[in-house]
C-alpha cells in the first residue's frame, strides 16, 4: 500500500489477509484436527467430550 509522506510515495507493509479475516483467525475457523496437530497447533483442537481430552494426558 503507498501513502504520501511530506509529498513523497511511502510503501506500507499492509497485515496479509485471507478473505478479509487475519491470516491466523482464517486458520482457527477452517483446520481440522488432523492438520492442527500436524503443525503444532494443538491448543486450537476442539474436543467433544472430556474422554477425548483424557487422551492426551497420559
């Protein structure tokens, strides 16, 4: 993105977006599970009850 600054073009780093939402509120709305796990992002895992959360406890 360009803004004028004192009358010169400025280029401006704009945050990256997917479909209007941040790159990371994209991610946590469409992984699933298996693609969370496989990269590392297990505290975005829903769970549907409490035995499958008893599973990685152990």
């Amino acid at each position: 993105m360009t803004v004028f600054i004192n009358g010169k073009p400025k280029l401006v780093p704009r945050p990256q977006q997917i479909d209007g939402m941040d790159v990371d509120e994209f991610i946590r709305r469409n992984a699933d599970p298996i693609w969370s796990h496989q990269n590392g992002m297990w505290e975005y895992i829903m769970f549907d009850d409490e035995d499958d959360r008893n599973l990685l406890n152990r």
